[in-house]
C-alpha cells in the first residue's frame, strides 16, 4: 500500500496562445489536456509543449488554476 497518501494530483493544462487570442475571436475555443503531477517533486506550475488543434502547431499549455 501506499504510503503519505495524496502525493499526486491531476491537473489541468490549457494552451496559453488561444486564451491570449481568445478576446479576438480569433479561434474557435481552447486547447486542454489533463495530467497528473507529484506535487512534493513539482511544487512550481507545470508548462508543457503539447498539440493545440485549434492553432493548429506545438504551443505551450500551462497549469490551470482551480
């Protein structure tokens, strides 16, 4: 079994490029993936390089607040 209990989170990511844009209406909604991360080894916001469908290219996704 183990041990400590909740170590690890789920989390959601959303790409930082369509919310910036998002005022402009310039696509159609946001990109978001959820992931799980150690919040003992990871205590900072966790950015990662992810597939946007609406941009359509590599953008950075970054940690939602809750």
């Amino acid at each position: 079994m183990a041990k400590g209990g909740d170590a690890r989170v789920t989390i959601t990511l959303e790409c930082i490029s369509c919310t910036r844009d998002s005022v402009e209406k310039k696509y159609p909604g946001v990109s978001r993936y959820t992931t799980q991360k150690n919040r003992r080894n990871t205590p900072i916001r966790l950015e990662l390089k992810k597939f946007c469908p609406y941009c359509y290219k590599h953008t950075i996704h970054g940690e939602m607040k809750k």
